[in-house]
C-alpha cells in the first residue's frame, strides 16, 4: 500500500505542477515529497484534483493510456488519490479541530506558565487603580453591539470594568494587560471571589468582606441598585477578612497553582484590605505627591447607566456576571504584566492568538495611549499592535479624560469620554503619519457613542 500511495502521489505532484500556480492559489508544493509527513497535507491539492475530475479536463497525458479501460484505471488511481488525500489529512484537521476546541478552556497549569511567560517586569504608574475611574465606560456598548463586536479575543487593561466589556463581547478569550505587578495580582483576587462565589450576592460579600446574614440576603435576579442598598447596610469583619483572605490565598497558590513571592503576598494583602475598610466607596486613588480630586467609587461605577439610561455593569444581571465567571473558572481571563510599548507581552498574546486561529475584536486601552504620548514610546506601542492578529471588525475602545484634553464628543457629567476606533484604520493612520500627538490620535477617525 505504502508503494502503491508513494506512486499515486507522485503522479498527482506532476500534474499539478503542470498547470502552474494558478492550479493551488500561488502555493508551493515544498511539503509535499515522497516522504511527506502526516499532518502536511496540501488541502489545495485536493482541491485542484477534485476540480479537474469534476470539470473533465484532466490531461492524460502523463501515462500511456490510450484504450477507455486505460482511462478509468486512471480515474480509479484518481480517486484513490483523493481518499488517501482524506485519510492523510485526517489528523492534521483533527489536530486543528482540537487546537480550537482546547481554548474551550485552558489546564490550570498552562493558565499559569501564560503569566509567567508571558510577563514582563513591572513597572511603576501613579495610582492604584482599585476600581475603574471612567463613568462614561457603558457608553459604547451599543455602539459595538452595532458594529457587530463579539466573540475572538478581548485584551484590556485596568480593574473591574474590563469584566463589563466581556461580559458585553462575549470574547472566547481574553488578557488582562496592566504594567503594575499588582494589577495582575489584584485580578488573581478577582479570579479566586469569582471561583468561590456562585452569585452575585457572595461575590459582593467576599470582596468587601462583609458576611452575609442567614436571613434576608438580596434574591438571585435582585436589581444592582438593590444590592448596593443591601451592602450599604452591611458591615465589614475582621474575621469575614481573615477567614476570605485565607481563602483567596490558598485559591491562587492551590487552585490556580501559581505561587505568590512574599512581595505579591503584600499586595494582595494591600489591595484586599483597602476594598474591606473602604468598601462600596473604594474608589481610584493617586499616589499623594499628585493632585487628587473627585473618582467615582465602586458603587458609582455599579449603579452607572448607559446612553438609554439602562444599567449594564457585569453586576447588574445574573446572566452576565455568570458568563464572566464562566471564563474565569475555565482560565480564559488571563492577567499579564506588561508594558503596551514593551517588547514582550503583548507580542507573545499575538503569537498564541495566532497559533489558535483567534484574532482580536476589541482592545480597551483606557487613556494608557496618552501615558504612552507623554513618555515617548507610542512607536513601540504601534508596533506591538502590529503584531496581533485583526481583521475589518477588530476595534480599540479608548477613554479620554478632561482633565487636559476636552474632546468635541464629550458628554455632560462625565470626567471622561468613551470613544471607539478600528484598529486597521488606526494603523493605516499611524504609517500615514497622521499622530504627531496624543490630541490627533484622540480626534482622528473616531467612533463616538
């Protein structure tokens, strides 16, 4: 058998080859040899040999046969071409088949090499950003609904808000992109309340360490604004802290198996402790050497509505804080330290995008493109986005601030506005030259809500 296939394929790669490039769409025929490997296969080759056989036009001109039974021996070396071709490719589709289906969930173990290898070293930034500082986060959710932004692969960066986006996109997988260490530390921590914490009412409760009573806890399809009254009259415990602490602890060293240096065990520690003594009012909080002013606080952030004033944050229905729990809990949320102009993270999130045949559909970037601006290195960052797989739908979702920048599509009572970009016009735009300054990125070819 392995003779007569040896024999079938060769006379397969001589007709092919016979009709030139336009037979396989511009594809060489370098993988295929007499000592081809299984998961090789050219599936253009079958393609052309299934067309001529269908259309009639196969030349016979390769063999001497010259009589009609000559001819369907032919044929019948033909087909048995075309099932040895299935056969063949077999595993090589399985293989992809299942490549794909793996990110149905990743093992725990790869889930933490991904941060590992993937991260860089952290680096420093002027705030803690315990919650989000953008009110104006819901305002484009319809406008990727519009657009048609779901599915593929999210990447953000920043705390809580990036669970709305997902819970919003329904991505298949999606990074966590923070140059702090304690960015990536703190979303650990998310990922160990979501993992212990079935609903909406625990996770509340082991986030600000405020247990719930035996009786009297909000329903399961309880309002946001029901559950912010609730813990509003709930009061934090040292012992709901130590005990959850613990937990949390034991989750990500255990669980997760990603082990926490005594450094990482401090921030953790730091950060925990600041949502129970701060609790619904934490908020976004600048390091005290600069200028601080008014952030909204969880609770604000929680309550906030979109443009048809509709509540949407991941904690306003059931339905999405489960599918956000869903991905965590299959480690498809997957915290990285890196820097947005670095030369590592998001380049090593492009190949393994790649590698499982995603591309990006959304990049939040918050306001990071201004810091990025400020310190010289958008270039860097420019490439980096270079490098991750997009299509026509891929778009960025950018906050702009007030503070030192008043953007035309600025709306009332918002220290910030929420703006939206497609990512191949963006970089169409950059090799154009078109971004001398942050203030041209924010105002050129953008999607207002």
């Amino acid at each position: 058998m392995r003779a007569i296939s040896q024999n079938v394929f060769g006379v397969a790669i001589k007709e092919a080859r016979s009709c030139g490039n336009k037979c396989y769409d511009g594809l060489t025929l370098t993988k295929w040899s007499l000592s081809y490997r299984i998961g090789e296969v050219n599936m253009n080759l079958y393609f052309y040999v299934s067309r001529t056989l269908r259309e009639g036009y196969f030349s016979f001109s390769l063999l001497p046969i010259h009589t009609v039974r000559g001819a369907r021996a032919r044929i019948a070396r033909l087909t048995l071409l075309l099932s040895l071709i299935f056969v063949v490719s077999y595993p090589a589709l399985s293989q992809q088949s299942s490549k794909q289906n793996s990110l149905e969930s990743i093992p725990t173990a790869d889930f933490a090499r991904i941060i590992r290898e993937f991260s860089e070293e952290g680096g420093y930034f002027m705030s803690d950003n315990f919650t989000s500082n953008e009110t104006s986060y819901l305002h484009v959710v319809d406008k990727l609904r519009e657009l048609g932004v779901t599915g593929g692969a999210y990447i953000g960066v920043g705390p809580e808000q990036n669970f709305t986006y997902i819970a919003k996109i329904r991505p298949r997988i999606a990074f966590i992109v923070d140059v702090r260490r304690q960015a990536m530390i703190q979303h650990l921590m998310y990922k160990a309340i979501f993992h212990l914490s079935p609903n909406r009412t625990q996770f509340i409760s082991r986030l600000l360490s405020k247990p719930l009573p035996k009786e009297g806890a909000p329903a399961p399809d309880a309002s946001v604004a029901d559950l912010m009254t609730f813990f509003g009259k709930v009061a934090a415990t040292d012992q709901a802290y130590a005990a959850n602490l613990a937990e949390i602890k034991k989750t990500i060293q255990e669980e997760f198996q990603f082990p926490i240096s005594d450094r990482d065990r401090e921030s953790l520690e730091y950060v925990y402790k600041s949502f129970r003594e701060n609790g619904l009012d934490i908020a976004f909080r600048l390091d005290a050497s600069y200028y601080g002013g008014y952030f909204p606080s969880f609770k604000d952030l929680a309550l906030q509505t979109d443009l048809n004033g509709k509540t949407g944050n991941f904690l306003a229905s059931a339905d999405d804080y489960n599918f956000v729990r869903a991905m965590q809990k299959k480690n498809l949320i997957i915290p990285v330290v890196g820097d947005f102009s670095g030369t590592k993270a998001l380049a090593a999130i492009g190949d393994y995008l790649r590698k499982n045949g995603l591309t990006v559909t959304s990049f939040y970037t918050s306001n990071v493109e201004q810091y990025l601006f400020d310190s010289a290195v958008f270039e860097g960052f420019a490439k980096n986005v270079k490098k991750l797989p997009i299509d026509d739908k891929s778009v960025f979702i950018r906050a702009v601030f007030h503070m030192r920048y008043t953007h035309p599509a600025r709306k009332q009572d918002h220290m910030s506005v929420t703006l939206l970009q497609m990512m191949k016009v963006f970089l169409k735009d950059y090799d154009e030259g078109l971004y001398p300054s942050y203030r041209e990125l924010i105002v050129t070819n953008y999607i207002a809500p």
